[in-house]
C-alpha cells in the first residue's frame, strides 16, 4: 500500500514530498478502507448464499480421516 501512495504521488500531485510517517497512515488508511469494503462484500456473499439455503461448504481435505473412511466402506 506504501507503493500505491508513493504512486499517487509521483503522478497525481506532481511529486509531493511526505514524510515516512505520512506515507505509513495513508498506507495504512487506504489497507484499512479496502479491508472494510471486502468485509462488507463478504458479508453480502454469505447472506445470499444463507437465504438459498446453502450451508457451510466442506472440503476434502477439511474432513480429514473421515473422508479415507468414507470412501473404504464402499468397496464392500
């Protein structure tokens, strides 16, 4: 994110000079920001999938020995 900042500074503002710990907290605001907004999306993504009854989604390798179980009764 530091670059990204650094960036927008070459371009945007024709080379503004910021120090260390300015370029740090725009740094860390503009992560922040971005966190939030994939939370929301997130949060919106499960919703939907709740309200069409999906469940939580388990992979192979999640379930473990269970799965190596599972697959051995059926050769009988």
């Amino acid at each position: 994110w530091q670059d990204v900042v650094i960036e927008d500074l070459k371009y945007k503002y024709g080379g503004e000079q910021k120090s260390v710990k300015e370029i740090r907290k725009s740094a860390f605001d503009r992560a922040e920001e971005k966190w939030w907004d994939c939370r929301e999306e997130i949060r919106a993504l499960e919703d939907e999938q709740e309200e069409a009854g999906i469940g939580e989604v388990v992979s192979i390798a999640d379930r473990g020995s269970d799965a190596a179980a599972g697959g051995a009764g059926r050769r009988r």
